[in-house]
C-alpha cells in the first residue's frame, strides 16, 4: 500500500504513516471493543462473507480513485474487512482439527500468513512497476472474488472435532 500511495498520489512516508496508523486504531477499535458484540449478533459466517465484501470493495475503489482524500475510505474498508476476516479465518481453521493438533495447524496458518507478507509485496511491487497503479486494485479484486466464493461453499461452520 505505501507504494501505491506514493505512485498513484505522490503521498510522503509522513502520510502514508497516517494512513497506517489510521487503519491500527480501527483495528484495534473493532477488535477490542465491537467484534465480540458484532460477532455475537451476527455471527462468524455471516461477518467473513461481510468483511470480504468489505476487502472487495476497498480493492475496487483502490482502482479507480484519483483523489488522496478518497484513499482514506479505501483504507476504512480496508481496516473494517480485514479485522473481521482474518481472526474468524484463524478460529475456523484451529476448530477444524482435534484439540491435539490446534498448535500444529496454528502454527503452519503462522508460517503462510509470513509467507503471504513476503509473497504479496513482491507481487505487488512487480505489478506496480510493471503496470498501472490501478492493476493491483484489479488483480486483488480477482483473488479476493476466488476467496469469497469458497466462502460461499463453506458456509457451514466447521465443526469442532475432538
């Protein structure tokens, strides 16, 4: 994202630190204060679908806004999308396996998660450099649609085994 900024806006580390911090305190807001509220009425099923929705949104907008300011609702959606989807994905992939084996899968769900933070930037890099600013909106948008769909099919909550 920060070189998208800087490409697409000519945003300074300065404010693209803003935008960073502005997507932590919502994160932390969400998280500490309404996810288990939201959670609790809505449920996990229903808030994953939401939050991809949201993640979709962001990289929709991401592609074609042309204004910084506008930069600061991509990261809501952003913000909101991924405070959701990524705690419910970690309980659903921890509940699917036996008590026994929650740390192994925790931890093999850790090590992609690190992987993914070193794939992504790379790929995004290439795509920023290579092509329009506005292609990582697209191609994000694509991978994210693939997510939602399997999202979709697994709409059942996993069941815990023992």
């Amino acid at each position: 994202m920060p070189l998208f900024a800087n490409l697409k806006f000519n945003l300074k580390s300065d404010i693209i630190g803003f935008g960073l911090t502005y997507v932590g305190f919502i994160n932390i807001l969400l998280r500490a204060v309404f996810f288990g509220k939201i959670i609790n009425r809505f449920g996990e099923n229903k808030m994953k679908i939401v939050g991809l929705f949201s993640l979709l949104t962001a990289f929709i907008l991401l592609t074609f806004i042309n204004n910084s300011w506008l930069l600061l609702l991509v990261l809501t959606f952003f913000a909101f999308g991924g405070s959701f989807v990524r705690p419910i994905l970690t309980a659903n992939i921890s509940r699917s396996v036996s008590h026994q084996q929650q740390g192994t899968i925790l931890g093999v769900t850790s090590s992609l998660q690190s992987l993914s933070q070193i794939i992504g930037p790379i790929l995004g890099g290439f795509i920023l450099t290579n092509f329009s600013p506005n292609s990582l909106g697209v191609v994000s948008f694509f991978i994210l649609l693939f997510a939602l769909i399997l999202a979709f099919k697994n709409q059942k909550s996993p069941s815990q085994v023992s």
